[in-house]
C-alpha cells in the first residue's frame, strides 16, 4: 500500500501456468502529494497495461503462427 510520496516499483505476480509476454511487467511510478484528493496521493502517468498469456493461448498462437513468431 502507497502511503507516502516518492518512488515506487511494481511488478505483476503471475500465477502457476501463466507468463507475462509484455515488456511492461515491471513499472516504475512516482507518486506526489495532491490535498485535493480523497486519497491524498497521484502518479502523474498511469501504470503501464500488462497482458497475461496461459499455457493454451502459447500453444494456439504457436499453431497459428509457428514457434518463435509473433502475429
């Protein structure tokens, strides 16, 4: 839980069976105070989407699209 300002980094936990394709997986967001706000803190950018790809969707795509290759 963020609670006070500064530089947080974040990665996704993948569960058993599952893998992150994405470059994304791990981010890096800065966090500042804003009074204004009911939670009091912002990142000025938002994370970075992460995608999760099961062991059915790396055995579809190989089918589809051959070993190695992205489609």
């Amino acid at each position: 839980m963020i609670r006070s300002p500064g530089a947080y980094r974040f990665a996704v936990s993948t569960p058993p069976g599952w893998r992150s394709p994405a470059p994304t997986r791990r981010n890096r967001r800065i966090f500042g105070w804003r009074p204004a706000l009911a939670g009091g803190l912002v990142s000025q950018d938002l994370p970075l989407p992460v995608g999760l790809a099961g062991r059915l969707a790396d055995a579809t795509h190989e089918k589809l699209y051959g070993a190695g290759r992205h489609g």
